[in-house]
C-alpha cells in the first residue's frame, strides 16, 4: 500500500508526499508532462535534448551535478514519447539541496550558446553510437513509422534525423522550454524519512516564485485504425537475422494494458513459456525469443521479437508464432497456466515496490495519468483477469491486418 499527501501551489505546480520512515534517504521526483510525442515533426528529438540541457546549468547554478554529489546525492532523468523525468537521490537530511536545484532551472536554464553545443554534441554521438553504428540499434528508427502513418510516436525519442539536433538554435530552445517546461505542466513528489510539513515549507520556498506561463493544451489526433498489414526488410551488418513483430493495442488507461501484461508472459515470459518453448526448446529456430507491451499512454503495443539460428528462415519462424498466436485466439488457457503467470508478474511488481525511488516515480506517472488513486489497484485489476479475458484479447489483438512486421537480415 503506497500512502501520499497532495497539495497544489498557486503557480499550479502539482506536490505529492510519500513518507518512508524505514530509510535514510529521500527522493525528490520532477515529471514534465512532455514527451516525444509533443514535438514538431520538423524538430523531432527535443524532448531528450532537454533532457540533456536541464544538466548543463540554470540561471543561477553553472553545473547541476556538482553540490548534489556534494550533498551525498545522486541524479538522473529519462524521456519517452509521453513524458520526461528527472530524479535525486540523497541523504533525507540534505534534501533542501534538491528543492534548490530543481526549481532553479524550472524557472530558467541558462541558455548558453557554449551549452547548447554541448549537449548538442553528446545527442549525437548518442544517436550514432545507439542507433546507427550498434548491431540493430535502428530497429525503432525503422519499426515505429512502419506502424504509425499519422501519430507522433511514429518517430523514436532520439528523434527522426540527426539533422534535427544538428539545426537546432537557441530559439527553438527557448520555445520549448517557455511552452512545456512550467510548474502547472509539471509533478514533484518526494519520498523518504521526511515530514509534510518540511516538505511544503520547501516547496513554497522553492517553488512559489516561479511565475505561471501560458498552459500548453495538447492537440494530437489519433492514429487511424490499421486495417492492412505491413512488412518491412531491411539488410544491415549484424550477427544474425531478426524478427520484430508489432500489434497495435490499447493505451495505458485500458484494461488492454493489463491484458496484455499477462499475455506478453504467457507465451515468452520464461523457458517454459509457449513461444520460447515452440521456437527456441522444440525446433531450435531461434536463439531467443521475447515478447512485451510498451504501454503508451496513447496508444499502446504488443511486440514479439527474437534472432534466428543460422539455419532458420523468417517463413519458418513466422509459421510457428502465427501457431501460436492462433492456438491462443481458439482456445482459453487453462487455469493454471494463468494462475502461474499472475504469481510471477504480482512477485515482480510488489518487489519493485519495496524501492522508494520506483515508489515515487510510480506516484508521479500515476499523477500524470490522472489516475492517482488507482496506483494501489494495480493488482487487484490482474486478480479480476479471466482466461476468456486472455482470449478475447488475442483474438482482437494478433491480426495479420493489424500487424507491422520488420525484418532484419544479415548482410551476405
């Protein structure tokens, strides 16, 4: 059970406590309600740009990493098409540090020609090291307008061309830190041995002077239904042949994304699991095999991905998962199989639970998502799951016509 205070400043930015008593430590958690899929798409990769510049000096401290280390602290931050988030980890005796740092480059970057170029730099050796020169790096370079043809997660959070970063100029700098980077399209929470009233002293200390700016209302238009299906192959220098293989589902806020948790383990969530078992036990087609959800709040997917063994074709392999996929759309697993897969995924969840970080990053997705009050029915949700759920699903989920697949050959 994760407990949690609320209060909202006059600026609108969003506060939420989480008090752990059993640590000495406190998290202090900035989620921007900015993602990927917020950019233009003649200016794709901003968002983690961003993410990169928020380290390269606010208008009051030149370097972000310095006096928290000091402090005992450490940070970092990560972007994905629907968010970007910023996290300290310290000694709870030394969080007034984090409130100072955080606010002062919500309120202003310095927006330094010197940074700029900077970090300009280190995005794209990151896009050249992690998505050109590395064995299937491009993979989401390629699958991701494969499916989508009118919704900005059709590019990758790197963006769609180095070009973009490399043209990048201050003023589209600025534009997008004044358009999203503001207290009211922002959460903070903070976890740890602290107490409310602590906590609300220093965020109206830290945080109150930052004045509001103009509320960015998103306008995305959703992606059109998928009615055909899609095929891609590309040749490239890599040790073995891949396969990705991609089905359009429900967004985060449906019951789809449950659905399709329980299912991902169900046929490659182990070495007994059916797709691993049919592909990598019995006909030793491939090397591995996985399948997983990516849980877009927009718009969600369902991914089966694996390298084949050197002898193994892509028909053989599609043959034996489309078997697969089928056996599962005509017939209700059985009670165990769904009873097993439930224990592991409840396991694995109350685990990661027991982190006060992912506690707190878990509060403010949950904020973000408007659905805070439901982060503690998490479970119960997969308890209520039948396997006429699991069938119904696979039946409207794991169409050829709703299906993008990209393959990856070895060069010869």
């Amino acid at each position: 059970m994760i407990d949690f205070k609320t209060f909202q400043l006059d600026n609108g930015l969003k506060v939420i406590f989480h008090q752990d008593k059993n640590t000495p430590l406190a998290v202090v958690n900035l989620l921007y309600d900015v993602g990927a899929k917020d950019e233009d798409e003649n200016r794709t990769g901003f968002a983690h740009l961003f993410e990169h510049l928020m380290f390269g000096g606010s208008k009051n401290i030149p370097n972000f990493d310095t006096p928290l280390q000091r402090a005992g602290g450490e940070c970092n931050a990560f972007t994905s098409n629907d968010i970007t988030n910023y996290y300290n980890v310290l000694p709870a005796e030394n969080v007034e540090m984090a409130f100072w740092l955080e606010s002062d480059r919500m309120n202003e970057l310095a927006f330094t020609e010197k940074s700029l170029e900077v970090q300009r730099g280190v995005v794209i050796e990151e896009f050249k090291q992690r998505y050109l020169n590395q064995p299937y790096g491009d993979v989401w370079l390629q699958l991701r307008p494969l499916i989508y043809k009118k919704h900005p997660y059709q590019w990758a959070t790197i963006g769609k061309s180095i070009e973009h970063i490399e043209e990048a100029k201050m003023e589209d700098v600025k534009s997008f830190f004044y358009k999203h980077y503001s207290p009211q399209n922002a959460t903070l929470v903070v976890g740890g041995n602290l107490e409310l009233e602590e906590v609300k002293k220093l965020s109206e200390k830290y945080f109150s002077p930052i004045p509001k700016r103009e509320k960015y209302l998103r306008k995305i238009q959703p992606e059109p239904p998928q009615n055909e299906e899609r095929r891609l192959t590309i040749e490239r220098d890599v040790p073995s042949n891949a396969l990705y293989m991609a089905f359009r589902m429900g967004g985060r806020l449906s019951y789809d994304h449950y659905y399709g948790d329980l299912t991902s383990d169900i046929l490659a969530g182990n070495k007994s699991s059916r797709l691993y078992n049919e592909l990598v036990v019995k006909t030793k087609l491939m090397s591995s095999v996985s399948a997983y959800i990516t849980g877009g709040v927009e718009d969600g997917l369902f991914l089966i991905s694996g390298h084949l063994n050197p002898e193994a074709s892509f028909e053989q392999v599609e043959r034996v998962i489309w078997d697969v996929l089928s056996d599962l759309m005509e017939k209700n697993i059985q009670p165990q199989e769904l009873i097993k897969v439930k224990n592991k995924l409840k396991t694995r969840k109350v685990f990661g639970e027991k982190s006060l970080l992912n506690r707190v990053m878990n509060i403010a997705f949950y904020e973000n998502l408007g659905q805070l009050d439901e982060i503690n029915a998490d479970l119960s949700k997969y308890d209520q799951i039948m396997a006429e759920d699991i069938t119904q699903f696979a039946q409207r989920t794991f169409s050829r016509l709703n299906s993008s697949t990209l393959l990856i050959q070895t060069k010869k």
